[in-house]
C-alpha cells in the first residue's frame, strides 16, 4: 500500500466526473487532491442554501432510467436520494401537449414502438408523427462510433429531420421540444450526431428509457455531501475555492497543478471541468497553449441557463411534478417542476415551491429580477391558469451564462478524448469523446471513471473501475446495424472513396 499512496493524483473539478475520478483512486490508496473553483464541491449541480436558508440550485436535474453507473453508486454509499419513477407532460402556449407513462409499467414492444404508442400526444396528429418513422434510418445508422460521428456531426438537427422528411408540425412540436431542453439549443444550432446520440440514449433505446426519479432535494446535499463525507474518510483533500491557474510540465509529462501562489505536485492529472472552465485554465496557462488540442477549445462553445425558484402564497394544483414548454421563445426551452412534490422539505408547507429553468437563456440574462419573475409567473399560468392570481412572496433568480455545453455543428472535432498528448494529463466530463453512449451525469460520471482507470494503467498500481455498460440494443437493432455495416462495407470495397462524409 505505501508504494501507492506515494502516488500523488491531483483532479480538477468536483462535480460528478471530479468525484467519480477521485473517489475510485481514493478507494485504491491513492493521494488525491480535489481543487474545486467554487465554494463548495459539486458544481453548478450541487445547490446551496440563501442566507434565509432556502435551498436553491442551478436547475433541476434528473436521472433517468439508463444511469447505471449512478444508480449503483448510489447503492454502494448506501443513500436513498430519489423520488419514485414520476410521469411528466408538455406544454406550449396553446396549452398540455402531451403526457409520459412510466414506460417500465406497461407491456413491453420492441423499440421504439413503446414510445410511439404509449406517448399521449393531446393534438399532434397520427399523420405527423408517422412521418417520423423514415428517420428510423439514420438511429440505425448513428452507432455512436467515430465514423458515425464523422458522418452526422456536420449536419444541423434541422437538417436531418428536413432530409428524412419529418414533418414541420412534428418537428416543431416534438423534436425541436426535445432538443430545446435535452441539447439546451434549437435545432438549427445543434449537431445531428449529438442529436442522434441523444435521442437514441433517452428516448429510443429501450422502452423504459424515458423514466425518471429527481432528487428529494438539492443534488448536494442528497448526494454530493454524503458523498463527500466518504472521500474525507479515504483521506482526500478537497480544497475549494482553489481556481487552477497553470501547470507545470515538463518531459510531455504535468508535473504540478498551478493555483496561484500554490503549486500541488503530481504523478498524474485529471481535468474534470467543463468547457468554460477548460477554457478559462488553457486561457491562463501558456503551457497548455503550446499544444493545438488545448488551443483549440475555443472554438467550442456553451449556452446561457436562467434557473429560477418561486415561492407562491397558495397551494396550486399541478398535475404533473416535471414539465418541458416549447413554443414560448423560438429559440428557448424551459421547465418546471413542483417542488412540493419532489422535495421532502416543501411537501407539507401551505405555500407552492416551483422550480422553473430555461435554456438557451441568452435574452433574458440582461434584465432584472423582476422583470423576470413577471415573465415566469406569465408563462406558468398559460400552462396553468391557478398561477395567475397568486402571490410570489420569495424567489431566486439565478444567472449561468456559458454553463452547460453546446453540441453545436461541426464541434466534435475541437472536443478531446480522455486521452491527451501529455502522457499523464487525462479529460473527463459530459463533453468529453467516449464511447460509452450515455449522457449528461451519467456521462460525467462514467467519464470520470475511465479518466481514474487511465490513471490506473499509467502508474501501473490498483484495480480499476467496473463501468457498467450501456444497456445492449435490442436484437432486431443490433441486425439492421449489421445490415447496414455491412452494406457500407460492400460500398467502401466497390466506389471510390472521394466523398463527404
């Protein structure tokens, strides 16, 4: 054990990559040090408490029911963080759009009929969504390998679905929906490789896949902080507040992680930030500007979230505790929840606590708290009219620009696998190339696993990470995509091989 706690790893970042990487080297006898910019460890995810003492945090996140990785940390610390599986709607300004089962409950059809049949589209009709199913092509042929990622990468979303002849109703009210709210953009600024990749993980893969539980509270503190509690015991260091400034390299190796006026040596490094946070630390370090793959980060991007917190003087019947809205903002998506519902410390309070985010936020970060509280308070009560004579007595209103990351068109080539050019210096997080196949936290999570067994494999001591794979395809999935390989691999021997991809 000694030979391996001389092994210094230092990781950057402490949302789910950052303390899925530090808590496996830990687990293995590691030193790990954890900087975390923030005051606290976890992220925009995490949450926190006002000065009065409200919870409040940077949107709401769920875990759907493909997180397998999470759910079994989740069992291994032994917590019990998640609501039951709960049924959510849509909306738009002409009111419900739709209804979602919980998938799991009924009777299983091949994929991905049990989306179609059992979704409850209140208006759109069955001549729209039949014009879907020419689409199916392009899932089939979207394997999420690198070639697939070549080939869709450089097309928009809305290019895609105009190609395979989707129709425009259902485009905009079911698939540009998803996208506002799963990708964070409108589809003409979303690349069709993460579309495809997105689509297939949440919705496609499997009936159940759509499911999902929400924190019975904050992120933090019914996850991260118990969490936490068990890295301190393993004998991490986590220091926020530490903003990396620079890292020290030499022979293609990093050897210390620079926080101002602090140098922490290591043997190895995992970044796990996102790509704002990449960006800032490449833009401060002249040592990672040497090389073109960290330079190249800024052409990547990120997109605007407004999350919100409203306390009302009434109880307010909701009918379903999780809602998407389109059609509100061209280019904007939102949710809302009720908090009363999800959240154990507002279930018996008199008042309605609703939570409610937007993405793709860019016009509303200007104005004031109140300018915005009156536009969330409208829009609720089109979905709801029982918003509209309430009372807002508290609320939080808080501003993330550049927070989450923009799939955009042609984006995939600037994004870095987990791998670097600096033998020691490995990627984690939901922006990272993996070929897992999740997504969101799951996929930091998952990511951050694969950084800790690189880590592993470089220093040569330790067991690594069991990462539970994504759930298998269905069998008539897996033929059509052997099919189609297949024919693909007839065409490459017979043409020449001068077209786009």
């Amino acid at each position: 054990m000694s030979e391996i706690q001389q092994k210094r790893v230092v990781v950057v970042g402490a949302g789910w990559a950052g303390l899925g990487a530090t808590y496996h080297l830990a687990k293995q006898g590691y030193d790990v040090t954890l900087l975390e910019a923030g005051a606290y460890p976890g992220g925009l995810v995490a949450g926190w408490q006002t000065p009065g003492g409200k919870s409040v945090e940077a949107g709401i996140h769920g875990f759907w029911y493909p997180y397998r990785n999470i759910f079994s940390l989740i069992n291994e610390l032994n917590i019990n963080p998640f609501t039951n599986w709960t049924r959510s709607a849509q909306y738009s300004p002409a009111g419900l759009e739709v209804e979602s089962p919980i998938f799991q409950d009924l009777p299983k059809l091949p994929t991905p009929l049990g989306t179609f049949v059992y979704t409850q589209f209140q208006r759109l009709p069955l001549i729209d969504r039949l014009s879907a199913l020419p689409l199916l092509y392009s899932v089939v042929d979207f394997d999420n390998s690198d070639d697939a990622w070549q080939r869709y990468d450089y097309i928009t979303a809305r290019e895609l679905f105009k190609t395979f002849g989707v129709s425009a109703r259902l485009y905009k009210e079911a698939f540009e929906a998803m996208l506002l709210v799963g990708l964070f953009a409108p589809g003409e600024q979303c690349s069709a490789a993460a579309t495809l990749g997105m689509l297939y993980y949440f919705i496609l893969a499997h009936q159940p896949d759509f499911d999902v539980v929400w924190c019975r509270g904050t992120v933090g503190e019914k996850i991260f902080r118990p969490w936490v509690n068990r890295l301190e015991k393993l004998g991490v260091k986590i220091l926020s507040n530490h903003k990396v400034t620079d890292v020290i390299i030499d022979d293609n190796s990093v050897k210390g992680v620079v926080c101002n006026d602090q140098v922490f040596d290591a043997d190895a490094v995992i970044f796990a930030v996102g790509i704002t946070g990449m960006k800032k630390i490449v833009a401060n370090s002249p040592s990672l500007q040497n090389y073109s793959e960290f330079r190249n980060l800024n052409n990547l991007k990120a997109i605007d979230v407004l999350a919100t917190r409203l306390w009302f003087d009434r109880k307010i019947n909701i009918p379903r505790p999780s809602n998407a809205c389109f059609g509100f903002d061209n280019t904007t998506g939102w949710t809302f929840f009720d908090l009363n519902a999800l959240h154990d410390e507002f279930k018996e309070q008199t008042e309605t606590v609703v939570e409610v985010d937007f993405y793709h936020a860019n016009q509303f970060l200007g104005l004031s708290d109140q300018e915005i509280i009156k536009i969330v308070q409208g829009y609720l009560t089109t979905c709801i009219p029982g918003f509209k004579d309430a009372k807002v007595i508290d609320s939080s209103v808080i501003r993330l620009p550049n927070a989450v990351t923009h799939f955009s068109p042609g984006s995939y080539q600037n994004m870095l696998p987990a791998t670097t050019s600096l033998k020691n210096l490995f990627m984690s997080g939901d922006w990272i190339i993996t070929r897992h196949g999740s997504w969101s936290q799951e996929k930091a999570f998952v990511t951050g696993l694969e950084a800790a067994n690189l880590t592993i494999d470089h220093l040569g001591t330790g067991k690594k990470a069991n990462i539970l794979p994504v759930e298998k395809d269905e069998n008539h999935i897996q033929l059509l995509r052997n099919i189609n390989q297949n024919i693909r691999n007839i065409g490459k021997s017979i043409l020449p091989d001068f077209w786009l991809p």
